[in-house]
C-alpha cells in the first residue's frame, strides 16, 4: 500500500472514530432565529408594544364620561360618586348621555354626569345588560312627571321631596305632601332620589 493510500485511510478511520468536543453542529437556520429574536426581532417586538399602548391611550383619550360608566356598568365595579357633600356607594345601571343611574342599597339615584368625581373598584364579574332608557338627564326628569312617584330632588345644598308635577323645558316644578311647590332650574339640579322596589 502507497503512502498516498495509507494518508487517505488514517483520516477516514480519524473521521469515524474522532469525536466532536463542540457538541453537534449547530443548525445554521437556528442560529439565524436566535440572531433575529436577540436582534431585529426583539427591536420589532418593542415597537409593537410601543404602537399597542400609543393605540390604547387613543382610546382612552376619545371615551367620554358616559361611554366610561358603560364600562363600569358592564364589569359590575362598585362606584362611588362624590357630587356636593354626598358620597354615594353603589352599582351603575344605567346610562344616558349626560347621567347615569346609581344602585344602592335602599336607592335608585339619577345623577348628572358633569357634576360628579367617581371612584371605582372594578369587579371579575357581576355586570348588567343596560337596557332602554331616558337618553337626557332632562328627559329623565319628564319621566318622573309621567310616573308621578316619590322623589327627593337635590340642588345644592336644597332638598326638596315630593313628586314632579311639572316636567319643564329647562324647570321642574316639585309639589310636597302640603302642596308646596318648588321651582328648580334643571342646571342647578345635581340628582334626584327614589326608594329600590321593595324597600
């Protein structure tokens, strides 16, 4: 056998028998993966984030006040609406453009939207189905002439109990129980006050 001969064969037994202290070849396509997500990948994966919150602040900066009780309402968060000297713990049930009605436990209260600061605790579960309802505070108040049910009309630091006999175009006229009235103003008018069913 010739040198040339004998070289060839050393190196095939090397290659069969050597044994690679690397550890097994890296897959090439692996290796450009990895590059991606510790380089460009990971800086694509920041801007999406960055493009997902400026998107959400989006929103958020176009919701309105009423479009934010609707949230509240159909979570179920517990509520508290500061407004005058009253704070009043609850549930939103429901929501018109310029009011909402707050649930608590012995009350149902309508209360104008731009007069009142809400804390909110946000509930997993528990949120309601808002139905059809008066869209305007004012015509809420109309409503009130139509049932002619018991409620206390506040204003400041006025209470004022009874029934709405008149539903104005910008007054409600309140009638007591010795058929006093009282003509309020609806601008001045921050929430009006029933009894829940039943209680």
């Amino acid at each position: 056998m010739g040198g040339r001969e004998q070289a060839h064969h050393a190196a095939v037994f090397r290659s069969l028998w050597s044994v690679d202290v690397d550890g097994p070849e890296q897959d090439p396509f692996e290796e450009v993966a990895r590059e991606m997500r510790l380089g460009p990948g990971a800086e694509m994966r920041a801007e999406a984030e960055v493009v997902e919150r400026e998107t959400h602040q989006g929103r958020l900066r176009h919701r309105s006040l009423g479009d934010v009780a609707r949230h509240w309402a159909a979570r179920g968060d517990i509520t508290t609406v500061t407004i005058g000297d009253a704070s009043l713990t609850g549930r939103v049930i429901h929501v018109g453009s310029d009011y909402l009605t707050l649930e608590t436990q012995t009350q149902l209260i309508e209360i104008r939207l731009g007069l009142a600061i809400a804390r909110v605790r946000p509930q997993p579960a528990g949120g309601v189905a808002l139905g059809r309802g008066s869209v305007t505070f004012t015509a809420r108040l109309a409503e009130f002439e139509q049932t002619g049910e018991p409620v206390t009309v506040v204003a400041g630091s006025h209470q004022v109990s009874g029934f709405i006999e008149v539903g104005a175009v910008d007054h409600v006229v309140v009638t007591d129980e010795n058929g006093e009235q009282t003509f309020i103003p609806h601008h001045l008018i921050e929430r009006v006050i029933r009894p829940r069913p039943g209680r």
